[in-house]
C-alpha cells in the first residue's frame, strides 16, 4: 500500500508537465481558475446582499423605532400646549380676580373703619391699633392677596365677637371733666358701662349723645355684678343692666 500511494505522488509531477505541455490543458486549467475566482465573487456579492440585506432592516428598525419615538414627543407637545394654554387661561382669570379683589378689600377696609368711628367705643385704642396694622398690611406689596383677605376677615371676625360676648377691661377715662381709672364692661353691643374701682361712682355710655352719663345709685349693685362676672368671679346669672342704645334713653 505504501509502495502505491509513493507512486502516486511521484507521478503527479509528470501530470502537470503533460498538462503544461498541452495547449488544451492549459485552456482548461485556465477556465478552471477562471470559474473558481468567479465562485468567490459570486460568494462574496451574495455575502454583500446578505450584509445589505441585515443592515437594511436594522435601518428599517431604527426608522420604525424612530417613528414611534416622534409620535411619542408629538403627543407630549401637544399636551403640553393644552395644558399651557390651560395655565394661560387661568393665569388671566387670577389676574382679572385680582383686580376686581382689590378694591373690594380697599372697600371693606373703609367699611371697617366706619364701623369702629361710629361704633360703641369699647376696646377703642386695642380696635385703632388692629385697623392701622390692617392699613399697613393691605398697602404692601410683598403680601398676598389671599393672605391680605385673611387679616381682613380676621378683623371682621374680632369685630363680630365684641357682640356676643360679656368683656370687662380697666381704662383711664375722662369722665365729668377728671381723668378716672374705671373698670369698664360691655355687654354686646347693648351696653357699654363705667365704674370707678371703688365702685362708688358708675356712667353709661349714650350711643344718642356719644358721651358718657352718670348713672344713678341704684345699677351700682348690678355693675358690679356685670364686672365679676365678666371676670368669672360669680355664676352666670341674669343681670338687670342700663343700655346704652335710645331705648335706653327714653325710659330714662
């Protein structure tokens, strides 16, 4: 077997020369080559389609992924230009709110201060105090209208308490022409009264004459009274009490 198969490949040497020797060989030996190099470029434009192919629908994924990203960010602006219009809209509703809110404070403001001038002057210096930072509150500019509304309904709310409550503070009034220390109740807005701290001496303020009248010795009792009471001194019980509205004045 060995002898054969050295044989062999020591013939193959005189093939080739008998081949070279041929004009025909060579012709065939030369389409041979010819054919195995168009092999390999065919081989080679197929891997090219192949390659364009795969890189074709790579970009076609790419756009389709594109697309779907455009819609996306289309759909965002949009929203984004209803809901700005939205806040455009509101924003112009707050300001016309706001124009027409200020003169209503400014009003109500006014309002306020009639009120107090013209009311009982119960608490008078605690009340002009409150009205003049309420003043100062509404003319800044660096404080909110919601916030401005809130201290002017605070100082309404305050104003409306005085009514309903029965309220005893000491005060220096001037009283029959001599400044006296005097213990003051309010009954509401019914009755506003005067008493020295000896309790021998009591007045009445008149919402007719705007002025304090002397009372006489028979509501010093009952003042007094009014005045432990309102200090939580005595259980509450009904007090028999001069007014200071005209119906008072008449039965006088």
């Amino acid at each position: 077997m060995k002898k054969h198969l050295i044989a062999a490949l020591i013939a193959l040497p005189a093939i080739g020369s008998a081949y070279a020797a041929n004009p025909v060989a060579e012709h065939i030996l030369a389409d041979l080559a010819s054919g195995e190099a168009s092999q390999k470029k065919v081989a080679q434009a197929a891997d090219a389609v192949v390659t364009a192919r795969q890189e074709l629908q790579a970009t076609e994924r790419q756009l389709k992924d594109q697309l779907a990203y455009n819609h996306y960010m289309q759909t965002m602006v949009t929203d984004q230009e209803q809901e700005l219009s939205t806040l455009q809209r509101q924003l112009s509703a707050v300001e016309e709110t706001r124009q027409g809110l200020v003169p209503l404070l400014l009003q109500m403001q006014d309002d306020l201060e009639a009120w107090v001038t013209n009311d009982l002057p119960l608490r008078k210096e605690e009340r002009e105090a409150r009205l003049a930072h309420l003043k100062q509150t509404l003319a800044r500019s660096d404080v909110s209208e919601s916030e401005k509304f809130r201290v002017l309904l605070q100082a309404y709310q305050i104003e409306a308490e005085y009514g309903n409550r029965l309220d005893v503070w000491q005060q220096r009034l001037t009283l029959e022409g001599q400044e006296r220390l005097v213990d003051v109740v309010a009954l509401g807005r019914i009755a506003l009264l005067a008493m020295t701290t000896d309790g021998h001496q009591a007045w009445r303020w008149s919402t007719q004459t705007k002025a304090w009248l002397p009372l006489d010795a028979q509501w010093f009792a009952a003042i007094r009274q009014a005045i432990e009471l309102a200090n939580e001194k005595q259980t509450p019980t009904l007090l028999r009490l001069p007014m200071s509205t005209a119906r008072q004045e008449m039965t006088q």
